[in-house]
C-alpha cells in the first residue's frame, strides 16, 4: 500500500515516505534511506523519460542535483551534447561545478562521468561572474504532490540552490523545474505546508508516468536572507558573497536572528566590492582589476586599512589559482600583490569596508590542501 500523506508536518511526511520505502525494500544504496534523497530502484528507468520531454530538448543548459537517483539523468545531458551543471556538495566550494567530458568520450565515459566521482575528475568550476543562463533545472525530492508542491530531505538546499541561481539571473519564472521519484513518493500534500522559500515543480517523471503539474505557484524570487543562519554563513562561502552583492544593491540582507541595521539619516553606507562591481571613480577592470603586482612587499608605511593579507600560500601555488577562487567567491580586489616565494600575497581593496568583508568572506579558503591565513594586512603586520 502507497503511503498518504496524512502527517501534521514537513517531517511527518518524510518519515513515511522513509519508512514505507525501507519496509518494502524500493531502494537501493546508499540504505536506510532516512534523510536522505531515495536512490529509488527504477530510477535509471524513470530517467528515460527526461530526453523526451520538450523542455528538455530545447534545453541547452541543465542544472542536475547530484545525488546518486538522478546519475541516469545526467548521463542522459551529457550524451545529448548538452551544458551539464553540479551544484557542489552542500555547496561547500562553490555553487555550480560543469562537467566538462574528456574529446571523444564514449558512452561508458560519459556514464562515469555522471557518477559522483565522474563529477569530481571532469569538472570545472563556475563562478558568480560566469553569466550562465540556465533552461531547465531537474532536482531530487522525498516527496512531491500531483500540484507540484515539493518537499526535499529537510536541509534546504536544493531551495537554497535556486534561490542563489535567481539571484544570479540564471533562472527566470519561465525556467521548467523536473524531480524524478518513485511512484510512492507521489503523494497529497497540504498547500499550507509550503512556505515562501519552497521551490515547486513543473514535471514530475516515475517509472509508470509523466506528469505534468501545471503548477502556478510563483517560485522564489531569492534568497531569503531572514531564513539563513550566521552557521549556514560561516558553512557556504558562496553566500556570503551573494549578500555581499545584495547588500551593494541596496537589499536587506538581514540574516535570522539579526536586527536590521538602519544607517544613520544622511549618512552614507559603506559597501563592500564584490566582483563585477566598482565604487564611482575607480579605475574599470580594463584598467587594473586584479591586476597581479610582482616585487617588493608593500613597505609597513605603505600598508593600508584596505589591504588584506594572504598567507600559507602552498608552495606550488600559482597567482592564477588565487585570481581564481577570488572569483568564485566574489572578492575580486581592485590590485593583487603576489609574493609567492614568501608563501604570500596582498588584496588592495578601495576602502576599509570592503577590505573587512574580504577577509570574512575568504576565512577557511583553501587552496590544494591548505588552508590560507586571511586578515587584514594592518593587524598581520601588528602580530
């Protein structure tokens, strides 16, 4: 018998739906499928239903969860010579990781390139500044309603994920939202279960149906900053670039738990830069942004309130690894001294402001299996 959900909660849900598929053996591994998205049994088989919807024919790029039943589905983009994108695991590195085949892959290539460990070996990251448009999304759910009201394994970050692309402008109300799921995790949901961050779906495929939801419940349109935690912060560098950006934009950016900050009346804010943007009267990327400066370190006269230091550099690291995870993070400084023999380098940001938020965006960056020392330049010259 198919579970109904009849359940006072979110979690109510999930743990019958959890419950009824380990009870009757319909998963694979990794088990018991608790907390978890199910690698249902038939999921490859509820795949091959995805080439064949129209969305997906006229996509050319797809975002993909990457948990283990949606591995066929990105098989299925990959051998359609479509742009594949990862989100990466818990978002810890980054938000997208394209997967990038080897020339002339074969099938079975392609196969383990939509596995897990595929995904870490032929992948490439993409940062904020990628201006990648995404047209269709396919993410996992433990439970999902004929309407297309969704729920995933309680974590929220497959919410959080589309809620970071809008704020990009990769995805538009237009762009088709499809789950993949078991027959018996198709279940009645409550609407007033659904809360403003919930993303819902247009199609859901099984391996007995495909349906479509017509859904008309409007999607997110961004990030909830009232909804995010300073935890969720400290754990997904990502984010605090995104609010880097937003904050700049003029958005409240007021996180849970925070009182919203009121600046003074005729007071001007100070922002951070983040990349892609510039205060009036600096100089434009064409002219120096992170423009790399070899030489002399910086005299300790010469160090200003808006320089950040960078140490612990591996030594094989190069100035384009470092330019690289700047991007990605959305700390672009308008000038970059390196000083890698020393094991170091220093960011010259256009003021103190965004030199502090800097160096609380890049804390735990690590490059290779290091972790770097990030602070403000001042304050490593003092200790």
């Amino acid at each position: 018998m198919e579970p109904r959900a009849v359940g006072a909660s979110k979690q109510d849900i999930r743990e019958q739906i959890w419950d009824h598929m380990e009870s009757q053996n319909l998963a694979d591994f990794p088990r018991p499928v608790h907390h978890r998205i199910p690698n249902f049994k038939g999921a490859s088989h509820a795949a091959e239903q995805l080439p064949r919807l129209q969305a997906f024919k006229t996509a050319r790029t797809i975002k993909v969860n990457p948990d283990a039943p949606q591995k066929n589905a990105r098989f299925f983009v990959l051998e359609s010579n479509k742009t594949l994108l990862v989100p990466t695991p818990r978002l810890r590195t980054g938000l997208f990781n394209k997967i990038t085949p080897p020339p002339g892959a074969t099938k079975d290539i392609l196969r383990k390139c939509a596995t897990s460990q595929g995904v870490r070996n032929y992948s490439v990251p993409i940062g904020l500044d990628s201006r990648v448009l995404v047209d269709l999304v396919v993410v996992g759910s433990v439970a999902v309603s004929e309407k297309g009201w969704r729920i995933g394994k309680g974590e929220g970050y497959a919410d959080l994920e589309y809620a970071m692309m809008v704020s990009m402008g990769a995805v538009s109300k237009e762009t088709p939202v499809v789950t993949i799921v078991h027959d018996c995790q198709v279940v009645d949901i409550p609407e007033e279960l659904l809360e403003e961050h919930d993303i819902t779906v247009d199609y859901i495929l099984t391996p007995t149906r495909v349906i479509a939801t017509g859904c008309e419940r409007p999607q997110p349109m961004g990030i909830t900053w009232s909804k995010i935690s300073r935890e969720m912060m400290e754990k997904i560098p990502v984010l605090r670039s995104l609010r880097a950006r937003e904050q700049q934009a003029g958005k409240d950016v007021t996180l849970q738990g925070e009182h919203q900050h009121l600046p003074e009346p005729g007071r001007q804010q100070a922002v951070p830069l983040s990349a892609g943007r510039r205060p009036p009267d600096t100089p434009g990327p064409e002219a120096n942004s992170m423009e790399a400066a070899r030489g002399s370190p910086p005299g300790e006269g010469a160090l200003l309130a808006a320089d950040v230091y960078v140490g612990n550099l591996p030594r094989d690291a190069r100035v384009s690894d470092l330019k690289r995870a700047l991007r990605e993070l959305g700390s672009v400084p308008l000038r970059l001294t390196w000083q890698g023999p020393r094991r170091r380098a220093f960011l010259h940001y256009p003021d103190s402001a965004a030199a502090q938020q800097a160096v609380s965006c890049l804390q735990g960056l690590r490059l290779g299996t290091d972790t770097l020392r990030v602070a403000l330049a001042r304050q490593q010259r003092d200790k």
